[in-house]
C-alpha cells in the first residue's frame, strides 16, 4: 500500500471517529481527488459541507471538482 492509500485509510477511520471535524473531511476529499477516487471525494466534500456549509475550502476545492 502506498503512501496516499494509507493516508486515506487513515484519514476514512479519523472522520468514522470524529465525524464532525471538518478538516478531516477536507484532507479525505483532497487525497481521494488526487487519487482519482472521485465518488469519495465528492462524499467527503458534501459532509464538510454539511457540517459547515460555509467553509470556504470545502467550496472552492468541492466547486473544482464539479467543473
């Protein structure tokens, strides 16, 4: 396993252990995205937003990855 992989396994067990901390879901979306796992992305960009619908990195880096 790579080093990318095991920082999105990492970064998946930290958001099931604290599901409300949006910067574990940031830093999930982002590894996803640049490993092309872009369903993933796109989840974790969606909570961040959930969580914190005016967090201005989850809108602009889950706005990119929409275009």
């Amino acid at each position: 396993m790579g080093d990318l992989q095991r920082a999105i396994s990492s970064l998946s067990a930290s958001t099931t252990i604290a599901p409300r901390h949006v910067a574990a879901h940031l830093l999930l979306a982002s590894a996803s995205q640049k490993a092309g796992d872009i369903d993933t992305a796109k989840e974790a960009y969606e909570r961040a937003l959930e969580i914190q619908p005016d967090s201005a990195p989850a809108l602009v880096n889950y706005g990119a990855l929409l275009r």
